[in-house]
C-alpha cells in the first residue's frame, strides 16, 4: 500500500505529528480513544493531547513514514524517528484501529 491509500484520520494523525500540533493529532481519535506507547495507555482525547505535548518536549523528534499496511480496520504505519534520544534513529510500527473514520487506538512498537 502507497502512504497516499491510508485511511483519512490515519493520513490527518501523520499531518498533525509533522505539524508538532498535539491538539489537531487528539482530534483524530476518537473520544474515548487509546494509546499504547513505552508501556503505558492514554485513555481520552486530553490524555492523548498531554502525552503528544510530553513526548515532543521530552524527545525532539521527527517522524517519517516508510510503509504502510491495511488490512480491514487496522492500518499499520512503520515509520523511522530521527531526533534528539538514546538509540535515534529507530522504526516503530504504529497500527492504528479506525471505526467511523476515527482512531480508536492507536499502539507503538519496535
């Protein structure tokens, strides 16, 4: 699948993430949305929009799309981070689950 094929909130997420825009990248989730990421949950769209605040200030990264896959409603981004962290750079796999054109959840891991 071509980065262009994904799934509107999931192409909207990686927008916002280049973007550094916390409160654009919780509105692409559900309300009660999740993510999973170094172990912990963020349930909600405010925590989501305090974990992207905390992880950019924490990490100064820059995110890069490699490949994508969907298969049903889970879309599956690998993506290399570059930045200013131990091990940089590092791909992750961020799968997404969408229902109603909005993130449900969304984990991160290598």
């Amino acid at each position: 699948m071509t980065l262009d094929i994904m799934p509107q909130s999931v192409m909207a997420y990686l927008a916002a993430e280049a973007a550094k825009n916390a409160q654009a990248l919780s509105r692409c989730f559900a309300e009660d949305g999740t993510v999973h990421d170094e172990g912990k949950d963020y349930h909600g769209r405010a925590a989501i929009q305090r974990w992207k605040e905390a992880a950019d200030t924490k990490y100064r990264y820059v995110l890069q799309p490699i490949s994508a896959q969907t298969e049903d409603d889970r879309t599956t981004v690998l993506a290399r981070l570059t930045g200013d962290f131990p091990g940089s750079p590092v791909d992750l796999n961020h799968t997404f689950t969408i229902s109603h054109d909005e993130i449900v959840s969304l984990e991160i891991r290598s």
